[in-house]
C-alpha cells in the first residue's frame, strides 16, 4: 500500500482510502431496509488488513445513520485502532448549534467510538457554507476538538471555485474533501482549488475521482485513445494514476460494493505514486478529455447569462445533463437528474419560446430549439 504524509497534521494516510457510501442493501423481515454486512464487514476488513487506513462514512449514507451503524459493526475487534475514520455532518437538517452536538453524538454512538478523526461539514456551497457559518459551526468544530469528540475539523464540498476559494480561506481547516478527476479540471473547484489547496497546506481528498463510475468504462472512440498508447492499463487504473501523481492529494476515496472491488483497488493503487505519470502519460490523458468533450451534444460554457429564464427553465443544468449522458455513453432516458427537474417543473418542456435566452446568449446557441430535442431525448 501507497501512503501520503500529511504535513499539516503529521499523519500519513493509505492513498486509496474506502468508500462506504455505494455498500450493497438488504431487508429485514420486517422489511426495514439496512446495509448487508455479510458483504460490507468482509470488504472493510480485508482493505484495512491489506494496509488501508482511511474509511469515509456519512449520517445520511444508505437513508440515515445506516451506513455509520454497519461501519461500526465492522470495526469491532481491534479494527477500530487501525484506521482514520471520517463521517460528515449534514447541513441540510440543522437548524441550530444543538443540532450539530446532537448529530455528532449519534454518530459517534452508531461508530462505537469516543471520537471521530475527520469530521467533515458535508456537501459545502457557498449558501449551505454561509448558513452553517452564522449558526455556529466553526466554532462548534473548534469547541468539538478542545472536547477530543474530533480530531480533525474538515469540509467536503459541492459548487464553483469562487465558492471553493471563499470556504478554503474562512477557517483553518485540516482538510477538504472534493470532487475532482481528469474530466473536472475546470469543474467545481477545479484543478485550480487543488493548486489552492496546496499553497495552504490543507491536505485533499478526492470523491467521485472516476465521476461515479462514468470514467469505469470508455466509450468506443475513448477506449480507441487508450488502445493506441503502448502501455495498457484499465480506464479505472489510469484515472487512479491521474490522480494520484498530484503531491497536494492525500488520499483517493474508491466506493466499493464487495470484497473483488476491494481487492481490484488495492492492486491498483499499490501501483500509484506521486511523480508516476510520465509526460507522454498524461498527454494520454489529455486526448482522452479530448475524446469524452468531442461527444458534447451542445456547446454550453454554462455561463449562465440566459438565466433566470422567465419560465424557470434550468436551461445550463438541463444541457449538462444532455452532455453528461451522451459523454458517458449512458441511456437518455430514464435518469433521476432530468427526472427531478420534470418533477419539478424546471424541464425544457416548460419553455414558452419568448427568446430572452437566445439574445443574451454568447454562444449563439439556438436554445429554443435545442431544449426541445433535449427534452425529446431524456424524457422518461
């Protein structure tokens, strides 16, 4: 096993680091659903004994307090003491500072332990960031530690740098936990809040380092770039390797379902370093971006000047999600992203055709008429 030394907090960490969230589910006879840990605790085991030493949980994992619950279980018998365990404080439910101790001791109840290592504010933006902020939280983190309940005081993060930037600078903070792989260098916060992140010297943690799975498996004309170069490797193993050659990143988050995922990791990231890819490598990588970008169905920079749309429309997310799924090879229709907006009444079907957006877009994109087909082509 590879590990990272974090300087800041004078620990190193397993570069690949388990994630709990995707553990496969069962019922009860009582039909309560839980995590089937007859494949979960195997799985956490068997990474732990191989040298991981890092396991990221949350509250709301597998429909609240579910996965925390399993993850305690599986570190009975000494595994407790072997590893850095982080879990995540939701933002959406607290209303008050009362609320924050009060989700902390249930976790730490349903982890069956007297602390938590990173304690991470979970799914940051800059709203959810500013509303945590006025209620208290950073000083509830420091107040956390001064108690030993935490050791470390982290944040993970969902939205633009400027957002990132802001969040990053508000706190001395021991880590931050981000999305970030070979197909986001400019998204969220970006290749340029991992340099950020460096310059301060605040450790990072990577989720969704293969986009939830998307990057696992090349579409044809992307698997065609990787099968010209004359090293071969699996897509999952050279998104890994990206990620892994960048010194800021402490570990990599992989969410595995059983016990052969498990072991596919750790071959893997035993192979991963720090300085690993070679130029002509990360060339590679560079056409393959190339490659998912040339299957962009719409040229929208999502710069948002055509918003709001007077009707609502969620018009840049909705090409996102047309883009995403023609990107990654995936069926058009039928996905919960799209779904949600019809649910809500953002959908191109709301579209009355006024044309404010067309006006002001810089693209000149005739958004009129690409609404309809993406709405023609995602629509359940």
């Amino acid at each position: 096993m590879q590990y990272r030394k974090i300087e800041k907090l004078g620990i190193e960490v397993s570069a690949f680091g388990v994630g709990c969230m995707r553990f496969p589910m069962k019922k009860l006879e009582d039909g309560t659903d839980v995590v089937d840990e007859a494949i979960s605790t195997p799985a956490i085991r068997h990474a732990i004994d191989s040298g991981v030493n890092y396991i990221d949980t949350a509250y709301v994992y597998s429909g609240g307090r579910k996965n925390e619950i399993a993850l305690g279980h599986a570190l009975r018998d000494g595994y407790r003491e072997k590893v850095y365990v982080a879990t995540k404080l939701p933002t959406w439910p607290v209303k008050t500072k009362d609320d924050m101790w009060r989700i902390l001791g249930e976790s730490l109840e349903d982890l069956e332990t007297d602390h938590i290592d990173f304690y991470l504010l979970h799914a940051l933006n800059k709203g959810s960031f500013e509303k945590m902020r006025d209620l208290g939280a950073l000083d509830f983190l420091d107040e956390a530690k001064a108690q030993g309940k935490i050791r470390y005081a982290c944040f993970s993060f969902h939205d633009g740098y400027e957002a990132f930037e802001e969040i990053i600078n508000a706190y001395d903070w021991d880590m931050a936990q981000i999305q970030f792989n070979y197909m986001d260098v400019e998204n969220q916060a970006g290749l340029r809040g991992v340099k950020l992140a460096g310059e301060k010297g605040i450790p990072l943690v990577i989720m969704e380092g293969l986009r939830g799975g998307k990057l696992a498996t090349a579409p044809d004309n992307v698997q065609a770039v990787f099968d010209e170069f004359p090293v071969k490797r699996s897509p999952v193993e050279w998104g890994f390797r990206w990620l892994c050659d960048f010194p800021q990143i402490a570990t990599v988050l992989s969410g595995v379902t059983n016990l052969e995922q498990t072991e596919n990791n750790l071959e893997i990231f035993d192979r991963c370093t720090v300085g690993a890819m070679t130029d002509e490598e990360k060339a590679l990588m560079d056409r393959v971006r190339e490659a998912y970008l040339s299957r962009t169905k719409v040229g929208c920079t999502g710069c948002r000047y055509c918003m709001p749309c007077p009707n609502d429309v969620e018009i840049p997310r909705i090409f996102s999600i047309w883009n995403n799924r023609f990107q990654f090879n995936e069926p058009m229709k039928g996905n919960w992203d799209y779904k949600r907006r019809i649910d809500e009444g953002h959908d191109a079907s709301k579209c009355v055709e006024c044309g404010a957006c067309e006006s002001v877009c810089p693209q000149q994109l005739n958004i009129i008429e690409l609404l309809k087909q993406a709405d023609a082509e995602m629509r359940a």
